[in-house]
C-alpha cells in the first residue's frame, strides 16, 4: 500500500480556498518535492498530512490507516487519540528547527522516543548517537541550540525527527532559513536519506535541490497540483503555460 493517500482534499478559510480538490499518492521509498509560488497551498498540504490544519473535505490515510475522510460532505477525524497515533507514523521538520532551548542536542532527540514511545532511556541514547553520527554532529552531543549555527539546528531537527522512526518524513522548507554557505550541509543529509529510500514529502524554493534530490516533483498554483513528473522531464519540458512561466521567473 501507498504510504500516503490524499484524496479530493479541500481546505478552506472562511472565502479563501487554500487547496482545491488536491489528490495524491507517495509510495514507499519515494522522495516528492513540492514546488510553487507563495500561497500556493505548498505549506498547508503538509501541515494538514501531519494534522497541524484540519481539512474541510477529502481524504487522508498515511500507511493505510485514515486520518480523515468526508462522510456528508463533512471532513471526520477519529477521536485525538487516534489521531496522534496515526500521526506518529509522520514527522516534520520546520523552516525554523523549532528545537527545544532548554535542551542539548542529545536530549533534543530523545524525549520522544522515552516520553512518547516509551523507550528506555539508554536505548533511545544510543540511538541518538547514531543519529547524531548519520548528520555529522556527534562532537554537538551536549551542545545546546543557541551554540549552533542555523545549518547545524537544521541537521539536529532532522535526527530528532527521525528519532521516532517515521513512515514518512516532511520537510517544510527546510533550507529557506539558512545562509547559501551553509544550505549544502542539509541538502546533503536530505540527499543521503533519499539515497537510503526514505519515504519523503518536501516543500522546497530551491529548483536545484528539487532537481538533484526527488524522485518526482509537483508544481502547485492556487492550492491545486497543476503538474507533476519526474525532474528530468518537469524542469526541461514544462507542459502548462504556469509552470513555464514559474520557471521563468524564478530563473
């Protein structure tokens, strides 16, 4: 089965249509970038998968078990527990780390394995560490936030995302936050991770990134998916007027 199904997924705010009728299906292993212009509805699809939004109408089920669907025209969530063991099966990284202050980077990517999933403390420890390894930053294990640079939060986000072994990791934006020196450093985590067939959904405004690491892009334009190909193909030969003029601009 599809790791993530969205079907005619709608949301709205009051008049304002943020995603129109959006359908879509992430296989196993593969890695979708997102792109499209401010306001495109790129954000809102991600946070309405990972149920930081509620949709107004449509489907979402992550690993065949159903977030949300429409019964009577009406969007219907299982009760919040539920919800939040669905949601477990996901985990996000923001354009800003939104990492805990108070933390090091050791303790940053465990508390949710031991307070959410119950691990025991050594063993999520150890883990850590290894992931830690995996993102080039075990000399920052009692680092705390503050005392890293911006590229180096990013790499941190991304091991305590992982923490919790998701089905599918989401990025939103997660290099638009950092200077252009420092950009590769994530990129290159993000790269080996698509490499290792992690499953990924990432809205990203950096085409080449979007070139050299999905195995499928999608151009969103007013909360609808206008087109979508393999990178190759999407970037050398736009087939809608849009995205051909998106690409333009952005040029």
């Amino acid at each position: 089965m599809p790791v993530l199904q969205i079907e005619h997924v709608k949301k709205k705010y009051g008049d304002f249509t943020a995603l129109n009728d959006v359908s879509l299906t992430i296989e196993k292993g593969e890695a979708v970038a997102i792109i499209g212009s401010s306001g495109s509805g790129k954000s809102t699809l991600l946070r309405c998968v990972n149920n930081l939004e509620k949709i107004s109408s449509g489907t979402i089920k992550i690993n065949n078990e159903t977030l949300v669907q429409t019964v009577e025209n009406k969007a219907v969530y299982p009760p919040d527990k539920e919800i939040r063991r669905i949601c477990m099966k996901t985990a996000m990284v923001f354009q800003h780390f939104n990492l805990f202050p108070h933390l090091t980077c050791l303790e940053n990517i465990t508390v949710a394995p031991t307070h959410i999933l119950g691990k025991e403390k050594t063993v999520a420890q150890m883990q850590a560490k290894e992931l830690l390894e995996m993102v080039g930053l075990t000399h920052k294990a009692d680092s705390y936030p503050a005392q890293l640079s911006g590229g180096q939060q990013q790499r941190i986000a991304i091991a305590r995302a992982l923490a919790i072994e998701p089905e599918i990791m989401l990025f939103d934006e997660p290099t638009s936050a950092l200077d252009p020196e420092i950009t590769s450093e994530v990129i290159n985590v993000i790269q080996r991770l698509a490499q290792q067939h992690m499953t990924m959904l990432i809205v990203t405004h950096d085409m080449r990134f979007a070139k050299d690491s999905a195995s499928r892009v999608i151009y969103m334009d007013e909360g609808k998916i206008v087109e979508e190909n393999v990178p190759e193909k999407l970037f050398a030969n736009p087939e809608s007027l849009r995205l051909q003029e998106f690409l333009k601009s952005i040029r």
